[in-house]
C-alpha cells in the first residue's frame, strides 16, 4: 500500500476500502506518511466528503491508533457530553459535578479553546492550583471518589486524531464533517463512557453555521456511538447568541458557579438541567432529579470536592483582569440580536483565547454582556464591560462588537428556542 494511490483514489472521488484506511491511518501514526502527504488527503476529504461505512471505518482506525480506558471497574454507570464548542459555554462546568451529584460517574475529558472559542480546561485553570493533567491512575481514584472528573486527555488516547487535528488547524481543513465526526467519537469512543450526550451547535458562534448540516453531524456522530456500542443521543442546540452574559475564563467560572448556587443566567441553567436529564437517562438513572441537585446544595459539594481534588481551592478569589471598559448603548429599546461569533472574537482578541495551540491565556480576560437579546436598555446605559490585562488591545476587540447587536422596537424582537432538536 502506498499514500499516493489512497490520495489520488479520495482525489478522483472513488470509496478509499477499509484496508487503505487502516493502513493509512497506522502508517501516519507511526510517521511512515508524511505530513504534506495527509494534508494531501484532508483536503481531498474536505472536498469529496466520505459515505458513512468509510467515516465508520477511520473512527475505528483512529480509536485503534491508541489506548482505550475501561469503567467497567467503578460501581456506577459512566455518562459523558461533548459540546461541538460555542461562545460562552461553560456548561461542562456546572454539568459534570451535577450528574455526579444525582448518581452517575462523569469523567469529562476536555479541551483548550482554539480561535473564538472557548475550552473547558482554560476556564477551570483560572482556579488558583487548579491541575488539567492526570494520570489514568488519578483520573480513576478521582472519578472513584468524587464521582466526577473535568481533565485533559491523556497522550495515550487516539493519538492519530492528535497529529491529524494539528494538521487540519494549519491546512485549512477543520471544518469537514467526516472529520469532524470521526475526531470527536474516536476520542470519546477509547475514553470509555457507557453512554454519551452531544451538544451539537449550529449558528454564527460554532463550527457548523447551517442548522442542516449540525443535524447531519449530529446523526453521524449518534450512529458512530450506536455502532461502537455507546448510547449516544444528541441535542441540536442555538450558537447564534452567547450562552449565559460572560464569555472569558474566570468570568465563566463565577457563573458556573452562579448556576450551581441555584441562580446564574436562565438559558445556562435552561440548557444544564436539559443535558444532565439526557446524561441520566442515557445511563439508566432517569428517577434523579437534577433541579433538586442543584437546589439542595448537593451538585455544589461535589464540584467542590472536585476541584479540591485536582489541587484547586474552591473558595480562592478568581483572578480579575487589570483594565475593565464599559461599552454603552448608543439608544434607548430592545436589544433584538447578539451576535455569537462577533462576541467570541472580541474575548479572544480582550486576551482570553488563542491564536497558536501553544499561546497562554489570560484569566480574567473576557466580555460582560449587561443585556441578552430581548431585555430593554436605555441609551447610555452599559451593554458590555470589556476586561482585560492588556490595554493596548482594547481598541482592535471593541472593533469586533461594531456590527454585534442590533437595538430596536420590541416588535423587532422575535424569541427562539435553545434547544432546537433531539436526534438519536
Ligand atoms: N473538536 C474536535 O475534537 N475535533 C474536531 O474536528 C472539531 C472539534
């Protein structure tokens, strides 16, 4: 087998077979294919897209490139959710202690944020002491202990999806929904979980614009689960708005925390409570009750014991960036559009994201939103607070909320849900 036949058979639109995919996936894995050689073949997958048996197959091919975690030891059924990443989408952040709180094990293994977006990892690591890196032996005592656990993959797990995601980052070829789906199921397929709940985004703040094709990557992703033997279901949810009225890493973890202190934004408790039923249910514990866990002070005890338990204090004050600037509204009315995307760019350029997988992140960097779409404001009242420890970028990030919301009369203003679809 060679690399050059299997790029010229994706090039001229034929079905690569189950044996150049293997090959090829092994052989890049081991360093045998060069990276101008699957950069090559990205791209021609980017362009001619792959049927389902063949996306079937090279999930299979990345799960095997590496280790696969096994649960089977621990006393409770094992629930996982993976968001396809959005602006403002701390969600994992209440939801994992919350889902351990009403009787499942959760380990959450998570991401960095690249670009607009947010990572889970960023966020918690805004925490004083607060470790991403585990070993599987401590991810296991913590998970055994806690019930819960948020942390970074281990170097172990679909190695081939490692060097292969890099390379789309640089090649111009993330957003392919063949490699898109496979990415993110041979990871959460070798992680282990016995069932698993997607948030899949659709909207201007997440990968997938178009709301057709969110749904064809949520079916995708589900049948790649069913077929591995994960139950696996997936929410269709809105990233045309931020989520919750803070994007930024310390300024999400406060209203995380918010959420499991029994307040925080409607639509991230909305969209909490909505995951945590669907994790319980997937993992056969539809009787618990997450509103109560979060009511009874429950979920909060065990985000606690969590975030101790990864060498964070809980009660440790959360770094706040040196400069804040308040942005006001130019006119009285209803605030009628937000928009995700612009949002998650100015936090990003405020010094809360990155542009190279190697940049740091600033902490308290990030974007107050003083009003979500459909809440009056009047003229000079503040819309956003910008923070951030580096002044001098102040300007270039206000640029980016130039066309970002629209205010006008309250006709103009039309609601829409959060939670567009359910696809199993
Ligand atoms: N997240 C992943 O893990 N992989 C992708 O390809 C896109 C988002």
């Amino acid at each position: 087998m060679d690399a050059i036949s299997v790029i010229r058979d994706k090039r001229d639109r034929r079905e690569l077979s189950g044996a150049q995919i293997d090959w090829i996936i092994d052989a890049y894995t081991r360093g045998v294919v060069a990276d101008e050689q699957m950069s090559a073949l990205a791209m021609a997958i980017f362009l001619n897209g792959m049927n389902r048996a063949e996306i079937s197959r090279w999930t299979a091919a990345m799960i095997a490139s590496g280790e696969r975690m096994d649960f089977g030891g621990l006393s409770r059924p094992t629930a996982d959710k993976h968001s396809t990443g959005g602006v403002g989408d701390k969600i994992t952040l209440p939801l994992a202690p919350l889902v351990a709180a009403c009787g499942a094990a959760v380990p959450q293994l998570s991401g960095r944020g690249l670009g607009h977006t947010g990572g889970t990892l960023d966020k918690l690591e805004s925490i004083p002491g607060w470790r991403a890196s585990l070993g599987n032996a401590e991810l296991m005592e913590v998970l055994g202990s806690v019930g819960s656990v948020i942390c970074a993959a281990g170097d172990g797990l679909a190695p081939a999806d490692k060097r292969l995601y890099a390379l789309r980052d640089v090649t111009g070829t993330v957003e392919s929904l063949p490699l898109i789906a496979s990415s993110i199921m041979s990871k959460k397929i070798a992680e282990g979980t016995g069932s698993l709940v997607l948030d899949v985004k659709t909207g201007s703040g997440a990968f997938m614009k178009n709301a057709e094709d969110a749904r064809e990557l949520a079916a995708t992703m589900v049948e790649l689960g069913q077929d591995h033997g994960v139950r696996t279901v997936a929410l269709l949810t809105d990233m045309s708005t931020p989520l919750g009225r803070t994007a930024g890493n310390a300024l999400e973890v406060r209203e995380a925390v918010d959420v499991l202190s029994g307040g925080g934004p409607a639509d991230v408790v909305e969209l909490t409570v909505a995951l945590a039923r669907e994790m319980l249910a997937a993992a056969g514990l539809s009787g618990a009750d997450p509103e109560r866990a979060l009511a009874d002070g429950s979920a909060m005890d065990v985000w606690r014991r969590m975030i101790a338990a990864q060498g964070g204090d809980p009660s440790a004050p959360l770094p706040r960036a040196h400069e804040q600037h308040i942005v006001t509204a130019p006119v009285s009315g209803v605030l009628t559009r937000l928009d995700a995307y612009a949002v998650g760019l100015c936090a990003w350029r405020l010094g809360a994201g990155r542009a190279r997988k190697e940049d740091p992140v600033q902490a308290g960097a990030g974007v107050e939103l003083h009003a979500k779409p459909g809440d009056r404001i009047l003229e000079g009242a503040p819309l956003f607070t910008l923070h951030t420890d580096t002044p001098d970028a102040l300007p270039y990030a206000q640029e980016a909320l130039t066309d970002a919301y629209d205010i006008g009369p309250s006709e103009a203003f039309a609601p829409s849900p959060l939670i567009l679809d359910r696809v199993t």
